[in-house]
C-alpha cells in the first residue's frame, strides 16, 4: 500500500517533494552558514537604529525626512541580501569564468570617476552619480573583482594539479592585475581603500601559498613607498593633515584634531551601558561630523556604551571566525584564496573604522562593514558574503 497522502488538488505530493528538497539536510538552503547570515543581518539592524540616531535631526543633510536616511539603508540592505542571494545562486565557480569581465567592467567604472561624471565629497573624486540622487564607489566593487582576479590566476596551476604552489611569474601576473586599480583608486585620491586593497593582497598571497619573499618584499616595498609619496609630496593636504592629528591628538583640536577628539569625548561618554538610545547629546547636538558613515561606531559608544560597542565587535569577530572556518574546509585552492581575501578585508576595514574612533588609527574615510550608511559598501559586503556562503555550500558533503 503507498503511504503517500494526496491532497484534494492532486498536488499534496509534489508540493511535499519540493519542501523535502528545499528542508533536506544536503540542500544549498540546509547547508548555508547560518550564524554567519544571522551575525551580519544583527549587525546592519544595529546600523539601521544607529544612523536613524544620527541622522534623524541633521535638518541640513536628511532633506526634511527624519527617515531619509535611515530608508535608503534599510532599501540597500534588502538590496544586498539579494545580491548575496544571486552570487549564491549563481555560484563563485561560475562567476570564475566571469572574471575578467567584471574586473574590466570595475576598472572602467573606476576610471569614469576621474571624468567629469565623477563626484568629489570630503576631498575624495571616488563616486559616480548616477542620477534620482543615486550614487555608486567603484573602489568598493573593485575590492570584489581583484579578489576573484587574483585568485583566479594563483589557483589555475594548482587546481589542474601542474604544481604545488602558484610560481613566481603567475604570482608576477597576479600583482599586475591588482596594482591597475590601485594606482586608479590613488589618483581619485582615496587612501582608505588603498590601505585595504595592499591588504588584500597580502592575504591572498599568504593563502596561495606563493613563496615568503613575496610578501616580505611587498611590505618592504610598500614601507618605501610611503615613505616616497609623503617625501615627494604625493599626498593631498587634507590627508597629511589627518596623519598629523593622528601623531599629534592635541594639534589644532578645533581643525584637523577636531573629528578624533570629538569621537573620544562621544565614545568616552558613554560609559558602561551608554546614555540609552536617541539619548546622546554629542550625537544629537551634531559634534561628530560623519556620524551615519565613517564615525558611526562613536553613536554605539555614546549611546550604547561599552556593551553595546562591545556586540558591535563581537558580531564582526562571529563574521570573521566563520569565514576563517570556511577557508579552512575548503577543498580547492580557488575557493581558500577567495575566502582569504574577504577575511583581510572585512578584519582590516573593522579594525581600521574602529580604531579610528579611537585614535589608534588614523583618520582613512573607510565604513564599518554591515553598520555605516553606504549603498555600495553594503552591496559589496553581501556579495562578498554570498561567496563565502556559495564556497560553504558547494563542497562535498561528509558522509
């Protein structure tokens, strides 16, 4: 006798059959990183309530609209789930046909905002307006393409089982490829992204495998160069100027020092459990310029207080962890390299939007990854979790 139930339609068991698929423990759905998707979407709500804080009686920037703001973040967070949604789908050997597509595409985009269609805000060439009050940072989406380039070209050797590790030519290639649209990104001029982008690189080329002179000789190389652009005087006025308050917390407290102090005094105030939320007086009395992007992390701490800055990077931390986890079950060198380079990234931009807040790092105009208002940041952000998720759910499931 069949233990089938049919419904009265004739479409119980179909419908049943589709569910099982979808519920099945060896399902995409079933074998998604959970903690992970769960972690990022606390952290954007948190973002959400921080730049409604922010933003809700900047009368000069939200156009009237106490929710102006806090709108368009919560639309580019349904947006970004999407995205990752898509590159899941999609999946990220799939997309590693399509690289040299997307590389080319970000690169042109990239260098469209050195044109007149570029936009400068806060000294930085870095956006694209787009019309209707719509805006895109190239640097953003660029962080993505030379992940995936660069993986690409280190793994192909290695993954077709022709050698071990990736050889100093294909290393060579893959350093050419990243440095185009870094030198691009530095003319806009955005140091922030730069400083994420070299690294990056490290990251992947630790994850490849590639031999140790490559890496000790890029942070020789980098240290020197430094050295060479403040030297012969490469740097923008604002961004020396940024460097020397970081130096110098107490020059000119009213000018250059003026974001940092203010950030301390913000996040100091907040105590232990923080002033309560919409309660901070440095967040509504508008000292801390930037607070719904850069300096976000200062609304947690004033208003939040330690605990609350405290689940801010713990969160990220949970982020972070599961995707060195993802990295280390990877089965190919292709998906590990990936997987490496999202985690310099997201560890990097933390430590450096945090620390900035701090003054342990300098000012560098970098978001705070899941929490800063920013359609493209966030776009990008779920992509790169949409990876991560696609390399989790495409390897072999154990027995």
């Amino acid at each position: 006798m069949s233990t089938h139930s049919y419904s009265l339609d004739g479409y119980g068991p179909r419908r049943r059959s589709a569910w099982s698929k979808l519920t099945a423990r060896d399902s995409e759905v079933w074998r998604l990183d959970w903690i992970m998707i769960l972690s990022g979407m606390a952290l954007s709500v948190i973002g959400s309530l921080l730049v409604y804080s922010a933003t809700r009686n900047r009368t000069d920037i939200n156009q009237g609209d106490p929710y102006y703001f806090v709108t368009r973040h919560v639309f580019s967070l349904v947006i970004g789930l999407a995205l990752m949604a898509g590159t899941v789908w999609l999946g990220h050997r799939r997309l590693r046909s399509a690289v040299p597509v997307l590389y080319g595409l970000s690169l042109v985009l990239a260098l469209l905002v050195l044109t007149p269609l570029g936009a400068t805000i806060n000294g930085q060439r870095a956006w694209l307006h787009l019309g209707a009050g719509m805006s895109l940072q190239p640097a953003e989406l660029i962080k993505i393409t030379v992940i995936l380039g660069m993986a690409m070209l280190l793994a192909a050797k290695v993954d077709a089982g022709d050698r071990e590790h990736p050889d100093h030519r294909t290393v060579l290639q893959s350093l050419g490829m990243a440095a185009a649209p870094i030198v691009v990104i530095m003319l806009m001029p955005d140091l922030g992204s730069v400083m994420v982008m070299v690294v990056i690189v490290l990251g992947v080329l630790l994850a490849s495998g590639a031999s140790n002179r490559w890496v000790i000789g890029l942070c020789l190389a980098g240290a020197a160069g430094a050295v060479s652009v403040w030297a012969l005087g490469l740097l923008d006025e604002y961004q020396i100027n940024r460097f020397a308050a970081f130096a110098n917390p107490a020059l000119d407290p009213s000018g250059v020092g003026y974001n940092t102090n203010q950030a301390r005094i913000a996040i100091g105030s907040g105590g232990l459990t923080g002033k309560g939320l919409f309660e901070g007086t440095q967040t509504t009395g508008q000292f801390v310029p930037e607070q719904q992007t850069d300096f976000v992390f200062t609304v947690a701490g004033e208003e939040l207080g330690f605990v609350g800055g405290g689940l801010i990077i713990l969160l990220l931390g949970v982020v972070i962890w599961r995707a060195c986890r993802i990295a280390r079950e990877s089965t190919e060198l292709y998906s590990t390299i990936v997987a490496a380079g999202i985690i310099a990234w997201f560890a990097f931009q933390s430590f450096e939007n945090i620390g900035m807040t701090l003054g342990i790092m300098p000012v560098a105009g970098l978001p705070l990854p899941f929490v800063s208002y920013g359609g493209t940041s966030m776009f990008a952000i779920w992509i790169a979790l949409g990876l991560l998720q696609s390399i989790r759910v495409q390897r072999p499931v154990s027995a």
